[in-house]
C-alpha cells in the first residue's frame, strides 16, 4: 500500500518512468545516432589555381559539400594542379594552422574501408591523387558540436579532367560527430 501512494506522487511517477526509459534502453544517447548513409555521393571541385572564383574548389567534409575558399573558411582540404600533378591540399597547408584535417591513404578498395584510423593522418604536406586512389579523410576539429571533435569519411577519386582543371570524388561520411566507422546503414558506439 505504501508503495502504490509513493508512486502517486509526481516525483513517485518521474522516478518510474525514468527507470523504465532506461531499463528500456542501453544507451541513452541512441536516439541522437544517425546512421552512416545507405549510398555515396559525388563532388567535383575545381582547381584552386586555374578554375574560377566561383567554382568549389575546397571541400568541407562536416557539411558534406563542396565550398568556395572566398565564401568560407570553414573547409578541410582543396584541390589543386602543381606542375601537371593532381593534390587534395589540408586546410592546414593553406592556412599555416594545424586543425586536425588530413588523409590516410587506403589499403583496400572504397567497399574494403570499414573504419577511419585513429591517427596516420597526412596533415601539413599536399596529398597527390590519381584516379582510382582510394583515402580516408578527417575533417578539423567541429567546434559546433556539444563535444569537439572530428568527422570521418571515405572518398575515391572517380575521375580527373585536366582540360577542365576538375577532379570528381566519390564520398561517404560518417554524420556522427568522433565515429570512425564507414559501413553504410552502420554506425560505431560513441
């Protein structure tokens, strides 16, 4: 009988149903996890040296979209030609600043990269590409989230148009803030 009045209570009912809610659920942040995307997408960025001022020649992997660098610094690396040779330029080769955004080069193909490494990441030098290369990218550090933190995705390089001074990546990004995992419909314990 005591419990039955205790429970009638409102601070009796909250208490219910906050055990239960967890009880029900092992992580409490679960509803917040977004799985990684079920398909790839595509982006093509201009040359940074020969392309227009209003062409996307940088890319900003925690919008997942192609960016101009006169519009935004909020980008993690560019694309470039030097001397003939294709390069993803880091933010911080541009900007002289480290902020977490780099590559790794892949050992498998796009479908074999199932998680983002921890470190290894090439961050203060240009990344030469062909088309073909497969990388996992990490984007800066995103300030916006409740906890700071980066974005991970995997990218290959579908094709490179020298007459047009264009490169066309093909992407998939993990949406959650410090998940490595790169499995489409999957997604990591945060």
């Amino acid at each position: 009988m005591k419990l039955t009045a205790s429970l009638a209570t409102p601070i009796g009912l909250v208490a219910l149903a906050s055990g239960v809610l967890l009880a029900a659920c092992d992580d409490p942040f679960a509803a917040f996890v977004l799985d990684v995307p079920e398909f790839p997408s595509d982006a093509r960025l201009f040359d940074f040296v020969t392309g227009s001022l209003q062409d996307p020649s940088a890319f900003d992997i925690v919008t997942e979209a192609a960016v101009r660098v006169d519009q935004t610094n909020q980008w993690d690396f560019m694309y470039r030609v030097t001397g003939g040779v294709s390069e993803l330029v880091p933010f911080g080769v541009v900007a002289d600043s480290t902020n977490d955004a780099g590559f790794v080069r892949a050992e498998t193909g796009f479908e074999g990269v199932t998680e983002a490494p921890t470190g290894g990441y090439t961050q203060t030098e240009a990344f030469p590409v062909t088309v073909g290369d497969v990388f996992i990218a990490r984007s800066r550090r995103d300030a916006a989230q409740i906890l700071i933190c980066n974005r991970y995705g995997k990218f290959e390089v579908i094709d490179i148009d020298a007459a047009a001074g264009t490169i066309l990546l093909r992407y998939l990004i993990n949406p959650n803030c410090g998940d490595r995992v790169l499995v489409p419909g999957e997604h990591g314990e945060l």
